[in-house]
C-alpha cells in the first residue's frame, strides 16, 4: 500500500504497527472524473479515505453541491450511524482519483479491537452534522 493511514486524524493516535494492522484491512480503488462512488440511497458498504484528487458532495435531483472532499479526508461514514442505514448524499470523483476502502465487515472488526475509533468516528460525524446543519436540507 502506497498510502499510509498517519496521514489521517482518525487514526493518527495509534501505533504505526497498529496503522499498519488496518492498513492490512484496506483495499484500494481507482475512480475515474465524473466516476460516482456511491449514490443518494445507496446501501453503505464501506467507508473511504480519499488518497488523491477530489470528490463532490450533492444531494437530490437538483445536484447541488454541497461539499468538496480532497486527500486525506473521509468519505461515507455517515450512512453506518444513521437508523435508515442508506447513504444521504452522493459523491462523485472532481478528477482522477484514488480511496482507500474499508468494507463494512472490516470496520466491526476494526471497532471491536479498538473502541476508541468508534468513538473518534462518531466526533468526526457530530462535527460534519454541525457544519452541515443548513446545507442538507
């Protein structure tokens, strides 16, 4: 892997050995401009780590952007804490691009071995909540 997670708050507290461990749970996945990488209701299936180029954030028909997403930043957690369980927005690749994917059945993995991600992902979602209050609805 070319990508290392101590470039990302999420995981910058752990141990590079314990990096390395998730790392070992990575996939990485190439995405084309204009490529989505998941749409408005789509069922979540994976949380990704934007490695390289950028991603747009828009919700309904209109399309209206709502966020710009670039290295280093986290895409798709939001939809594995919602009751709904189905994404809310859609995200499309800006340009060439690159994501780091852990899948669902990883991610229980990961929160099991280390509690204190899933408290760290659930501040991270609270703070983008914040930020988006207006910009969802």
């Amino acid at each position: 892997m070319k990508y290392s997670l101590s470039h990302i708050s999420l995981f910058a507290w752990l141990s590079p050995e314990e990096r390395k461990n998730i790392e070992d749970f990575c996939q990485e996945k190439i995405l084309w401009e204009w490529e989505y990488l998941f749409r408005e209701w789509d069922e979540p299936q994976a949380i990704y780590i934007v490695t390289s180029g950028s991603f747009s954030i828009y919700k309904g028909e209109d399309k209206k952007e709502l966020a710009i997403v670039e290295r280093g930043e986290l895409l798709g957690e939001m939809a594995f804490f919602w009751e709904e369980k189905e994404r809310n927005a859609s995200i499309v690749a800006r340009e060439d691009s690159e994501v780091l994917v852990l899948l669902a059945f990883s991610i229980a993995q990961l929160f099991w071995k280390y509690p204190e991600l899933h408290e760290k992902l659930q501040d991270i979602i609270h703070a983008r909540q914040e930020e988006n209050k207006n910009k969802w609805f």
